[in-house]
C-alpha cells in the first residue's frame, strides 16, 4: 500500500506570531523567521519583520481536531506546562503519569504520534526535541499547531547559569565551568 504524505517545503512553513499584550497576530515564513534569528533576536525584532493578520487560519472543527504542540526546549518547558499536559493526559486520554516529572512520550516520536492518534480526546500535548518527520503518515483529522515559547539566547543562558547555582552552590558552578572549557 501507497502511505500518503503532505510535505511542505521547509522554507515555506508559516510562521504565526502571536503578541498577546496587544492582541495582534502576524505571519511570516520559516526561511524568513530562521534567517534573522541570532543569539541576540528579541521577540518584538521578529514580529516587526511579519506580516499583520487579522486571525489565525480557520479550523472547521467538525473535520479535524485541533492538536496543540507545546515544545519545551532548554529553559522554556516549565514544570507548570509540563504538569499541565501530565493531568490533561490522564483526564482526557487514562494515561497515568509513571512518577516522572514529563509526560508520556514526552520525547519519544514513535510513541508521541501513536499517542496524537490513540488520544483523540486530547487537544494539547508536550513534546520536548520532538519534530514532525516526513515520514509520518497523514493525520486526516487533526490540524496541528506547534508553539514555541520563546527565549532570547542571551537571557536563557544567563537564566540557565543562575539555576545552576541555585541548585549547587559553588560545586554546580565549577562544574559548569569545566563544560564550557
């Protein structure tokens, strides 16, 4: 049998900004988004080169589900969220968490889209180095919308310093120190 597969060229991927201090939604591409993205790139810097929109694409919800991504990266997948998308699973889908602070398939792609297709009461999910390979089947009746929180580098890098020596002290930090040399 012939697996049907949608591909989109990376480069034209839509890129959806949303500002929710004022409300404002913008699109641009991902070869757009990706070419001005640097250690330094501010939220705002990203926006300001979108395009305003007046709303996200219509979903007609009576043919596919919306399925909510969150991506926790380094220093942007909090405990809440992650928690949040433990109890969402365990309520919506009888997925009980193992004792573990992440959630199931939480960074196994196999596991992640059988759990997309078995859950079909769930409607967000987090996915922690997670991507969406070409050679996943179709979903027919789920309309993804992956999010990224966003973090200046510079930021998350001194955030990420700061953490280290809040949970060791001095050791934590002279070991970080031997990472970086």
């Amino acid at each position: 049998a012939t697996k049907n597969y949608n591909y989109i060229e990376r480069k034209e991927l839509p890129i959806y900004f949303i500002q929710t201090s004022t409300n404002k939604t913008s699109i641009s591409s991902w070869e757009a988004v990706s070419s001005n993205w640097n250690r330094t790139t501010q939220y705002e810097s990203l926006i300001q080169e979108a395009v305003p929109i007046n709303s996200l694409p219509f979903i007609d919800k009576s043919k596919k589900r919306p399925a909510v991504i969150l991506h926790c990266g380094p220093k942007t997948g909090s405990t809440t969220s992650r928690m949040a998308c433990r109890y969402e699973l365990e309520k919506s889908c009888g997925i009980v968490p193992k004792g573990i602070l992440r959630p199931h398939a939480y960074t196994d792609t196999e596991r992640f889209y059988q759990m997309v297709r078995s859950c079909n009461k769930t409607h967000h999910f987090c996915a922690k180095s997670i991507t969406m390979p070409i050679n996943i089947p179709t979903f027919d009746d789920v309309y993804f919308i992956h999010l990224f929180p966003f973090r200046n580098y510079d930021d998350w890098a001194e955030s990420a310093l700061k953490q280290s020596y809040d949970r060791g002290g001095e050791k934590e930090c002279n070991h970080v120190k031997k990472l970086f040399f």
